[in-house]
C-alpha cells in the first residue's frame, strides 16, 4: 500500500495491481505490486525505459487486455467501481466515455479504410446512441477544430494517411476526447513529433484539462515533458513503483539511483556546457527473470554505499523519502540526498551547485 | 523488448559512479583554429516529382535549396530543423547517395558534388555515414564480423588473414566483445547495435563522418552511452562530425556550431552560444523555446513559449519569399516579395530573416530593405542601390552587420 502524494479524491486508484503473461518461454511479469492514483483535474506523468511496463499497467485500467492471456491481480477503481474482473459489457460502456487512451502509434490505432470523421461520429454514437448522424458528424467537426486541425470542414472527409503525423496525433486526441471522458491517458502522445507539433498538442492537452476538469495520466521517455506537465511523476523500472511522488520533489530532489540515471542521461538545452552525458550502464533487465533484490541492482553505481549483500538479495520496500511530504522511493540507500549532492548534482548540473552556495 | 539475448559486455561490468564519471565527456568545445575539411557551397538537390503513367517529371520537390557551410577538422557541425526540412537529403548528398542537382561540396581538394561514381570510390574511405536505425541498418543474415569486415574487404585496406583480428579491434575501440563477432545482430541490444554500425564506419579510418540521427531510436538510458563513445572516437582519431539530429540538447551537447534548416534552406548558423543564448531568427527562437525542460519542474507549469501555428508547407511548392513566412509571428509583407539573405551578424553568426534580433527585439523596419534595394514593404525603391555581394559563402567573413551598434563589426 503507497500514501496519496496528495489528498483530495482520486478518480482512478490503482493498488497493488500485477500483470503477468504466460508465454513459451515462462512468466512475463510485467507489471509487480503497482499502486498509484489520479485526481480530476490533475496529471500523472508515468516514465521509465522501454519495456518497464508503462503501457501495459495503463491497458490494464482500460481492459485491454486479453483475459486468455494476461493474469491480472490487484485492484482499479475508475470513480469508485472497480474495474478488474469486470464484464466485458460494462468495461466497453466505460471505455471511451469515462475513461478513454491515446494510443503510442496513431496511424495504428486509425483505421486506414474509413475517413476521419466517420471514425470519430462512430465513436460519439457509440456512447450517444440517440445521437443522429447529422450530431455525430457536427459533434466530430467540432473536435478537429479543437485539436487545431486546418480546415476541418474539408480535412473531415479525408483518410487517416493523408494527415501528417502531427495532424493524426491531433485526430487521435479529438477521438479520445470526443466524449468528454473524467480520464485521458495518453500513451507517448508526443513522441516522433518535432518539437514545435509537441508544444501544441501539450497545450492542447493542458487546455482541454483546464476546461473539462479531466484527470491526465501522460507516459513519456521525456522528463522535460513531466516537468512541465505533471503534478506526480510515477517511475517505473522492470514492473514496479521505483519512485513516487510531486514532480518537483521527485524531478529536483530525487532518492533513487535509476532516478538519478534517468537525469543524468539526458542533457538540458539550457544546461551548463560542463555538464555531463552520463549513461546508465548495462541493459534493461529480463522480465522472465527479474535480477533478486533490488531490481535495478545489477546497473546500479551506488549499491557499495548500502552496507552488506542488501541490495542484491533483498527487495527494497516502497517508502517515504527522506525528503517531501507523499514522496515515495525504492532503495537501501541510508542518505540518498547526501549522495545526490555531494556527487551526482556537481556532474549533470554544475550550476545548480555554484547557486546553492 | 527485454526478452532480447543481451549479452553483457567486459565493459559493462557495474563501475563506482565515480568511474562512470570519468567515462563521460561534457560538451564539445570550438576549435576556431581548424582548417575545414568539408566546405559546401550552394548545394541543391531537385528530387523530380513523376507521373506513374508516362514517367514524365511534373514538379520538383526542393529538399535542400541553396545551403553553404563548413565542417573543421576534427569539428562538429549540428543540422537541426523539423521533419522534412532537407538534413538527411544534405548527409546524404555529402556521402554521395545522391549527386545534387547543383552547387559543390569540396572535401580535401576534391568536389565530390561533381566526381564521377569512379573517382569517388577512394573518397569513401574517407567519408563514413552512421544510420538512424539500428535495427534495420545491419543485415540480419550477416555475423557482426562480417558487417564490420565488410569496408575492409571492399576496399582491400587490410590482407584477408588480417581481416578478423583487425575487425576484433574495431569492435573492442566501440566496446563490444571482441570474442562476439560470430554472433549475429538480433543477440544485441539497440544500444550494442548502434554500436556495431559505428564500429563498421570506422573500419576505414574516416575524416568525416555524417551520423543521422544516431541516437534518437535509442532508449533514453542508453543514448548518453553512444554519445559519449562518439566523443571519444572524435578526440582519438580526430573525425568531424556532420551531426544530423532533431534533439536540441543533445545538438548541444555534441556540437560547437549548429545550422538551423527550414524547408531545404539554412535560417540561422553559428557557434552554440550564438544559436543557443542569442538566436535571431523567429524560427530557431520558436524551436528552442518548445523544447521541454527539466528545471521546470522547479516551479511547475510550461515555459513561456512562441507559439507557431499551421503545418509545415510542402517543399513541391514552397512559399515565395521567405520560406517560414507562413507561420511566422513577425511577418511583414516584404517576407512574402523577397527572400532574406544569409547575413553574417556576429563573428561566427549568419541570419536569415528581414527583421532579424533577440526574442521581442525584432526591428520593426526590414534591415535588408536597402541591401535588396528595395522599400520596406518590399516594393522596388529607385533610389537604393541593391547590394552586390549577397551570395551565400560557406564560412565566415571578417567583418559583419552588428545589430547592436548598427556598424560593421569586425574580428
Ligand atoms: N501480450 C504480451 N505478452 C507477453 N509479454 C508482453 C505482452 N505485452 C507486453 N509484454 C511485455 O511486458 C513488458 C512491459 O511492456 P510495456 O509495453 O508496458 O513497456 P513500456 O514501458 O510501455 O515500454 P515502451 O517505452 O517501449 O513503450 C515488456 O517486456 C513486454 O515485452
Ligand atoms: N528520394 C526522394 N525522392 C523524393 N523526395 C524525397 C526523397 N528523399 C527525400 N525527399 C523529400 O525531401 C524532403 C527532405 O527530406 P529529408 O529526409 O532530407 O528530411 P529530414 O530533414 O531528414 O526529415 P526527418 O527529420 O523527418 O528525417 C522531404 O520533403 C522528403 O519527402
Ligand atoms: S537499492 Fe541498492 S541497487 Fe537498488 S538503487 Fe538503491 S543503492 Fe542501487
Ligand atoms: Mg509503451
Ligand atoms: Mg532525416
């Protein structure tokens, strides 16, 4: 069980949530002990590298995925009802209308055959079926325009591959919004568009949450995107929580190594040139057979500092940080600001530590 | 997918972060001393749009139109810009995939825009390509001693019983294990992949190398790993860089000068600082302030940003006069008349836009108008005398326009 790093009433609680798919080759665990919630009104920013389980733990509060296939255990509440084990009927009824995803790959989740605009009145009559097609097609009029898609009168009759990447990005939120849903979580919304197509359609996001009060949860690679979007930061490293909390606690004063990785990897445009590129070693770990202990141990710079075998034959617990109240993070690490500051701090950001002298 | 066999290399054995530390590089300085190696003047590349029926040429897409620069020896030269813009047409005209439709691109006394294929051939040793995509790059039949073998034995560098030991070495100098070359590309990670393209780029030993957007299929972990591994290739065997990527920090971070392109042309050039603490031109203004940053999160909410409307035009039938007319927030009417000229403004800066100055500086009166000979509405003024000397020259002059003293500066 986590604390909320706020208070207030979540729209979406997840607690405890597992996934894990049976495969040829064993058990996939792709999603272990999860918790998290979203308020109205508020963004959830979800990271972590490829394969961490970012989409999955999203599908799962959808339903997306195939109960052959996926073991699902844990719990989702979406406003109260919980949605793990739910009927197909009732799930299909919340999907799209209360709660609704923008998808990693547009033009996949486009169909290729049918225009633009028969797609989003379709999906309107869906949860209107009283609509007439006349409302259903001003209704997705309507939305282009919204998204800020140029000349949506002529753009509305067009097929999915005559859009350009930017433009069907925006066709997929006009989808995804088209029923006002409580929940929007968008998948990589932005990735692959150039920067410019991005800080539209982030705006667009941030006005559409202004507007209709809508909670966000947005999973990205980008931690600029985090920083100017979310109110939380949920990372997530092999299927678990690694670290959780506001995104100014846990994006200016972070506990955990991989954390600290995810920084220092990436370089800021505004950065001090002296500043450092520093990778985090190795690959991404095996979700067939996680490393024991501490999941992120066997890439981790900093585990001499944790006294004995801990890190590698005990897994670290969830826990309040040292710092910041809800902040959350998974390490045996005793001072981890400590650590921050007197090492990691002077190489990624050199001029944060002139200032705070 | 993690599923992946990922072998783990001697390299990668987990270091104190102290070591790891020492294994990075912070960002590439400018050498104003060196010699260029590379100098490209008014390149063009026409691709001629034809109908399916009668294979007769219609139109023309203008994906590079006109663009000049200079790469120095052991240097970095960044190509930003968004989708379409015309940098992997540039790469790839400089490595010769194409022959431009015009201009020149002089590398060591020779023109490689105008060499026949034959010629260039001993050239190729010279000027290597890292590709964007690890995965699709390497042919997955081929064992990764036999792509990286590969350049050697086209270009008989090495005799054939030297090959796999020199291919060892190769492999060792990009951190991979060099017992591995028998196993094949599908058993490494994207990160090792990478890797294992940069190794075969640097079989022949090149002076210049175009990297495509080598890091951005990479997962954000492993991308500072390969850029770091670049740098220490460029100070070891002193090989510039024609950096393609559309990541402006990383631009930074490699790179001490940077081109900024815009529909097929360069906008705005210039050493980092120039491009990234005192960019002139609306376009590469409006770049920089959409890209999301980190120290955000200190304050929370977004940057206070120029906001461009519209889509990109099409470069079949690009706008008249200046090319970013269509969503530029400062737009006047001589933008739509006449194309601005590439004017140096700083010592190492050139802009290209009527109104040029710093974020809510932009002079209200075009500062080309007199040069064009024309008013500043852009319409013809028989009293101003046009000036002659406009061409685009790759490089910079010794003196230039400073906008601040309204004088010519000089170096
Ligand atoms: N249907 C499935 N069957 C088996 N394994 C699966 C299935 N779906 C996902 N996985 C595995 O679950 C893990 C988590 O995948 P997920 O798509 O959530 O990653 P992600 O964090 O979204 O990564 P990315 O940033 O690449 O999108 C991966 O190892 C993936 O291969
Ligand atoms: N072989 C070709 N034939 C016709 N048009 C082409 C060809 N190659 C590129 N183009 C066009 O030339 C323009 C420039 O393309 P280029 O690939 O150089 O852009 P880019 O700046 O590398 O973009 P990206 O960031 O998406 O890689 C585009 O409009 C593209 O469609
Ligand atoms: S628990 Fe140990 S191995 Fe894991 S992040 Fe903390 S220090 Fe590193
Ligand atoms: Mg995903
Ligand atoms: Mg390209």
């Amino acid at each position: 069980m986590s604390t909320a790093p706020t208070s207030g009433d979540p729209y979406l609680v997840v607690d405890d949530l597992t996934v894990r798919f049976p495969t040829a080759d064993g058990l996939v665990q792709a999603v272990t002990g999860l918790s998290y919630q979203v308020e109205l009104g508020k963004t959830l920013g979800i990271v972590g590298e490829s394969g961490s389980g970012k989409s999955v733990s999203s599908m799962a509060v959808l339903g997306l995925h195939d109960r052959r296939s996926a073991q699902i255990s844990g719990s989702i509440k979406v406003a109260g009802t919980e949605v793990v084990g739910l009927s197909e009927g009732r799930m299909r009824e919340l999907r799209g209308n209360a709660v609704a995803m923008i998808f990693q790959d547009a033009l996949a989740s486009l169909h290729p055959f049918y225009k633009i605009g028969a797609q989003l009145a379709e999906a309107y009559r869906t949860h209107h079926p009283k609509a007439t097609k006349k409302e259903a097609r001003s209704r997705a009029l309507e939305m282009l325009e919204r998204v800020g898609i140029p000349q949506p009168d002529k753009r509305i009759d067009q097929y999915p591959h005559q859009f350009s990447g930017g433009m069907r990005q925006r066709a997929m939120i006009a989808m995804g919004l088209i029923n006002d849903p409580s929940l929007l979580i968008a998948d990589e919304p932005t990735t692959a568009l150039d920067v410019t197509v991005q800080a539209q359609i982030l705006d667009l996001l941030q006005d559409l949450q202004q507007e209709f009060n809508s909670a966000i949860i947005i999973i990205t690679h980008d931690l600029g995107v985090v920083a100017e979007m979310a109110d939380d930061v949920l990372v997530m490293y092999a299927g678990r929580a690694v670290e959780y909390g506001s995104a100014k606690e846990v994006l200016t004063r972070p506990e955990m190594p991989y954390t600290w990785g995810l920084l220092s990897s990436v370089p800021d445009v505004a950065a001090d040139t002296n500043a450092r590129m520093i990778p985090i070693p190795g690959a991404p770990p095996s979700l067939l057979d996680p490393p024991s202990g501490c999941p992120f141990h066997p890439r981790c710079a900093h585990r001499e500092k944790v006294p004995g075998d801990l890190c590698r034959t005990e897994l670290p617990e969830l826990l309040p940080a040292v710092h910041g109240e809800g902040h959350l993070k998974r390490c045996h690490l005793a001072d981890p600001e400590a650590v921050f500051a007197a090492e990691v701090l002077p190489e990624i950001a050199p001029e944060m530590v002139e200032e705070k002298r | 997918m993690t599923e992946d066999a990922t072998i783990v290399e001697p390299g990668e054995e987990r270091e104190s972060f102290e070591e790891l530390v020492k294994h990075t590089h912070s960002a590439n300085e400018l050498d104003t001393s060196a010699p260029p190696v590379l100098t490209v003047e008014n390149l063009r590349m026409y691709f001629p749009i034809k109908t399916s029926l009668m294979r007769r040429t219609v139109g023309h897409v203008q994906a590079v139109d006109g663009v000049s620069f200079v790469v120095p020896k052991g240097g970095a030269l960044g190509l930003v810009g968004e989708s379409g813009c015309g940098k992997s047409t540039t790469g790839q005209l400089i490595t010769r995939l194409y022959k431009p439709t015009g201009g020149s691109m002089t590398f060591e006394g020779h023109d490689l825009a105008s060499i026949s294929n034959r010629e260039m051939k001993p050239l190729r040793r010279d000027v290597q390509m890292i590709f964007q995509d690890p995965y699709s790059s390497l042919n997955p039949r081929h064992t990764v001693g036999s792509i990286v073998g590969a350049p050697l034995r086209v270009h008989d560098v090495v005799p054939k019983n030297k090959t796999l030991s020199r291919v060892q070495e190769l492999l060792e100098v990009v951190g991979l294990n060099p017992e591995h070359y028998n196993r094949y590309p599908n058993e490494f990670s994207g990160g090792q992949r990478q890797r294992i393209g940069i190794a075969r780029a640097l079989a022949l030993q090149p002076k210049l190398m175009v990297a495509d957007e080598p890091v951005s299929a990479l997962d954000v972990s492993i991308q500072a790993q390969v850029i770091n591994l670049l740098q220490d290739l460029q100070r070891e065997f002193d090989i510039a860089f024609l950096f393609i990527a559309h990541d402006l920090a990383v631009v930074r971070h490699f790179c001490p000068e940077v081109a900024v392109m815009y529909l097929g042309k360069i906008v705005e050039i210039g050493d980092r600082e120039s491009i990234y603490a005192n960019a002139h031109h609306p376009y590469t203004q409006a770049l920089l302030s959409a890209v999301p940053d980190v120290k955000q999160a200190a304050t929370g909410g977004r940057r206070e940003r120029i906001r461009l409307t519209g889509d990109v035009p099409s470069p079949i039938d690009p706008p008249s006069g200046c090319r970013f007319r269509t969503r530029c927030p400062i737009a006047q009417e001589i933008c739509a008349r006449h194309e601005p000229p590439l004017l140096q403004i700083g010592k190492r800066h050139k802009v290209a836009c009527h109104f040029p100055g710093r974020l809510g500086e932009h002079p209200r009166e075009p500062l080309t108008a007199r040069l064009l000979g024309v008013d500043a509405s852009g319409q013809p003024d028989p009293g101003a005398s046009p000036a002659t000397d406009l061409v685009e020259q790759p490089g910079y002059a010794d003196t230039w326009f400073d906008l601040d003293g309204k004088t010519i500066g000089r170096a």
